[in-house]
C-alpha cells in the first residue's frame, strides 16, 4: 500500500498531512482533569491555547493571510510547544 501522504518515500505525493490540535488537547486535558498537579499538561493546555487565539483572530481570512499570520506568530509557539520533547 502506497502512502498518500508527502514524505520521504513518497515525495511526489500532493496531500500534506495535519492534524487537529483540539484532539492533541483532550488528551492533556484528560491527563489535568484527573491529576491538578500535572504542570506539564497545564503548560501544554496554555500553549495550545495561545495558537487557539491566533485562529480566532484569523478565522475567515484568505488562506494567503492565514499562512502568513500562522508562519509569523504560531511557528513559534509550536515550537515552543515541542522544544522541551526533543532528545
């Protein structure tokens, strides 16, 4: 089976692969809801919820500005995000 997603074997493929932050945040959300001393979670919850607000505020732009927006402002935050995960 061929993947369809752009990647190293398969780097003449057209789809890029996302995903959803909102089922990335559950799963910390559900690690909070059941232990309030999960700080990690908490600061994972809080960043997510900062690049919530640069959507919010770019919902319903051109997809040319939203692009812009989010390579200005939420590059850094996810990088951020994943900047204390790296070996």
């Amino acid at each position: 089976m061929s993947n369809l997603y752009i990647n190293k074997e398969n780097p003449e493929a057209t789809v890029e692969e996302v995903c959803c932050w909102a089922h990335v945040r559950r799963k910390f959300y559900d690690i909070v809801a059941s232990n309030d001393k999960a700080n990690i979670a908490h600061r994972i919850i809080d960043k997510i919820g900062e690049i919530y607000h640069i959507e919010s505020t770019i919902r319903g732009m051109s997809p040319d500005v939203r692009l812009k927006t989010r390579k200005e402002k939420s590059v850094k935050l996810v990088n951020e995000l994943f900047a204390g995960f790296k070996k």
